[in-house]
C-alpha cells in the first residue's frame, strides 16, 4: 500500500490527535472518522435545533417525574414521593 504526505495547520493536527485512540495510527484514525456514514451514531451530535431538542428533554423529564409521582402515590398511597 502507498502512502501520501498531507499538510495540516497545528489545529487541524491537535483536534485528529484527540479523536486517536491508544494503539491507532493517524492512519486508522482518519480512515475510521471518513469511514462511510449510515452506522448506528451517524450524526450524533450534530442536531440542528439543539434548543428545540433541549426543550424536548426537558418536558420528557418533568412528565417522567410526574408520572413516577403518581405512580408512587397509587402504589404506596402517599404523598411524600
């Protein structure tokens, strides 16, 4: 197999060395972060409305609580959940 020397500015170089697994060569490193897309975790991270999905955690967590609350009360028939 051939290889090529690339250029990098120091920034694009410290961000690949944090993305390098112990063990991992640059070059197993780059061809894992190029790697084709459509696996389980293509595009974690990247939300385009990161606000919008905030507010949604944020419901789902206060109607989780509500419904723990009240499923505490039916079961124990208290109110100090």
């Amino acid at each position: 197999m051939g290889s090529k020397t690339i250029t990098v500015t120091e920034e694009a170089y410290e961000r690949l060395k944090a993305h390098k697994r112990e063990g991992e060569s640059f070059t197993d490193t780059l061809l894992r972060l190029a790697g084709e897309r459509g696996g389980r975790w293509d595009g974690y991270g990247s939300l385009r409305d990161a606000d919008g999905f905030r507010t949604a955690v944020e419901e789902g967590r206060e109607t989780f609580d509500e419904d723990a609350i009240d499923r505490h009360q039916r079961i124990f028939g208290t109110d100090d959940a």
